[in-house]
C-alpha cells in the first residue's frame, strides 16, 4: 500500500486519461489525501476546461469519494505562506506542499515541485 497526496496537476492528468496516473488512481491499494485548497483549483480550472458545473461537480465528487479531504488548518498556512516565499512558488502549490511527507509523497507533474524532497514527480 503506497500513500499519496495528490494535487491538481495529478487529478487534472487523470482526468485527461494519463495513463501513469490512471495506473496510480485506480489501483485498490493506494491512498489518496487531497488538500482542501486543491479542491478550490480544481473546481476553477475544471470550469476554465470548459466543463459546466454539472459534469465539474460530478469530477470533484470522484475526488472527494477517492481520497481523504485534509483540512487546511494554522500550522498547515503559515508553512505554506513561508515556502511560498522561500522557494518563489505559487501559493496554491505551497499548500499543497506544507501536506507531503515521507510516508505520503505528493504526486504531480507540476514543474513548480520538480526535484524536490517527499515528491513522486511524473509526467
């Protein structure tokens, strides 16, 4: 069993059928944890791809019926807020980051997260 936290870029690559990320996704014996503010992301960018709030909202609830929601809460904005300043990376992306670990790797084919520690980086 592997953990993962997943960000947008991998839920966005899914959707869009990589089959890398396919591969992850639909494997029974992964877990998935989703930060809250990927949720927001993906809602915005789901509905900049075009797609209407219906068929959107049908792709958030796959997200929140696959993985676990992490709420966003003090120590988890305050880190983001310093990584976000300290390695100039956009804030949504440092939220996301202030969630990886060593047991739970984030996974993403964002160049923001590109060689960086307690990420499986894929495209």
């Amino acid at each position: 069993m592997k953990k993962y936290i997943a960000d947008t870029y991998a839920w966005i690559a899914y959707f869009e059928k990589n089959e890398a990320y396919r591969h992850i996704v639909e494997n029974p014996e992964n877990l998935f944890t989703t930060p809250a503010p990927v949720c927001s992301e993906l809602a915005r960018v789901l509905r900049k791809k075009g797609l209407g709030k219906e068929d959107a909202d049908k792709l958030l609830e796959f997200v929140r019926d696959r993985s676990v929601i992490a709420p966003f809460g003090y120590e988890e904005a305050v880190a983001a807020g310093e990584t976000s300043w300290r390695e100039k990376m956009p804030l949504v992306d440092a939220m996301v980051y202030a969630h990886g670990s060593q047991n739970e790797k984030i996974i993403t084919g964002d160049e923001h997260f590109r060689g960086k520690p307690n990420v499986e980086f894929m495209k």
